[in-house]
C-alpha cells in the first residue's frame, strides 16, 4: 500500500485515499505558488493596470482638481491606455477615468500634463 503525502510539505497524510494536503494552509500555499509560475491572465494584468493608475491618480489629485506633467506620473507606472468609461464636456474636452478620478492630456508649448479631475454629479448622464 503507498502512502499518500501532502503536495506542500510532504507530510504523510492521514484519512481518505484522495487526500492531497494535510490542511488548508498547506492547499492555500501550494495554490498560491503555483498561481505565481503561472503567466499572468490578460484580465489580471489589466484589473493590476487600472488598480495602479487610480492609486497614482489617487496620489496626485487631493483637492478634486490638479495639473502633473505627464513624466512625473508615466514614471510611476501610469499608462493612459487603461480607463473604466469617459466624459465629454460641453467643450469638447474628452476626460478618461479610472472609476472615480479622470484625466485630460494637454500640451503646453513642449510639455505633455495631464489635468486630473474627480467625477462629480453633474458628470452624470441624462
């Protein structure tokens, strides 16, 4: 007869024959790691995009409205191809969000900023 051991820590696992771990932190620590050689699905890659353009949009927005040159935040991670919905202002200005914090790109003589904004009702649409 073989005896069955834990896929984590290789302890003899006691009870029924189709037992793979010996408890769920071991289950948890092997799917964990396997999950890290893993390539990273497309849907996490860009759930991780948009978490980290919020944060950093989150950062560099404290008032409701700010201006930041476009390498300050580029630098940090930021990539202005990753954003959750749009709003057009009466202007014609297209502001890019990510969930509650938006983004307009303008260029000032040689110079990209981004105008950072946060949704506000009137954004609303009708």
């Amino acid at each position: 007869m073989k005896l069955n051991t834990c896929l984590c820590c290789n302890k003899v696992l006691q009870g029924r024959s189709d037992k793979r771990f010996c408890d769920v932190h071991c289950k948890s620590s092997y799917h964990y790691r396997k999950s890290l050689e893993e390539t990273p699905r497309f849907y996490n890659k860009v759930d991780n995009q948009l978490k980290l353009n919020r944060k950093i949009l989150k950062q560099y927005n404290k008032a409701g409205k700010a201006t930041v040159r476009s390498e300050t935040i580029i630098e940090l991670g930021f990539s202005p191809n990753f954003f959750t919905h749009f709003w057009k202002n009466t202007k014609g200005d297209v502001y890019l969000f990510v969930y509650e914090y938006g983004y307009l790109k303008k260029r000032e003589g040689t110079k990209e900023k981004y105008i950072l904004v946060q949704w506000q009702d009137y954004m609303e649409k009708e």
